[in-house]
C-alpha cells in the first residue's frame, strides 16, 4: 500500500494552481473540468509519477470553518519536505510568500511555516541524519 494523493482545501483553484507551481515549484499533472471545479492535481517536478496533491475546492460546509481554525491556531494543514528549509525560506520569501514561522531546528527536523495564499498554512520541513 502507498500514498497515491494528498489533498489541500484552496477557496481559488486558479489562485491556487498559480501559487503552487508558479512559487512553489511544483507543475500540474492533471486537470478535468468537473462543472463549476476542476479535478486539478500538481506533482514534485522531481517525481512526476509520484503522490498527487489534489487543489481541492473549499466548497463543502465543513470546510471553512475547518481551515480557519487550523489558521488560527497557527496549524499547518500539511507538511512538504525540502532538502534545506534555510535556503526554501529564503528563495519563498524573495518571491513574496508570508511566513509565519521562520526556520527553526526541533532536533534532527527543522520546519518553517507559510501562508499559500489559499486560506491555508503549510510546513517545511527536513529531516537531518540521526
């Protein structure tokens, strides 16, 4: 068994598919309109046949609330690994991205934490050798 996708709510998935490959890095591998939303997934560029992350519409309900309280409370709705958060801090930064924590080692993990533009915040994190 593995991780096929992963999803993040966004209230904008045209935002959203901006921010996450035009920022981010990351490239679209998948988009099929589904009436007023699209089916719209984006992948490392390292790892193209790799999890999906699904730019999930906010539509439902229980999403708002959900995802307002998590930024609230300063949680990160999910996490992505980068080989040197130092250095993806400060490439974010020059492009513009709001952080909310900056680089901080916890042991062998140091994790910083952004806002994506889209109503959530994300962590990044890597792990060093232990």
């Amino acid at each position: 068994m593995r991780i096929n996708l992963a999803s993040v709510l966004v209230d904008d998935q045209a935002k959203a598919l901006r921010f996450y490959t035009e920022v981010l890095g990351f490239v679209k591998k998948t988009e099929i309109p589904m009436g007023e939303y699209s089916w719209l997934t984006v992948v490392s560029p390292d790892d193209r046949d790799g999890t999906e992350l699904v730019l999930e519409p906010d539509a439902h309900p229980a999403a708002s609330p959900f995802k307002h309280a998590l930024h609230a409370d300063g949680i990160p709705y999910t996490s992505f690994a980068v080989d040197d958060v130092p250095a993806e801090f400060e490439r974010l930064r020059a492009l513009g991205v709001h952080f909310t924590q900056a680089p901080i080692e916890m042991g062998p993990v140091t994790a910083a934490i952004f806002d994506d533009t889209c109503g959530n915040l994300i962590q990044i994190a890597s792990q060093s050798d232990l």
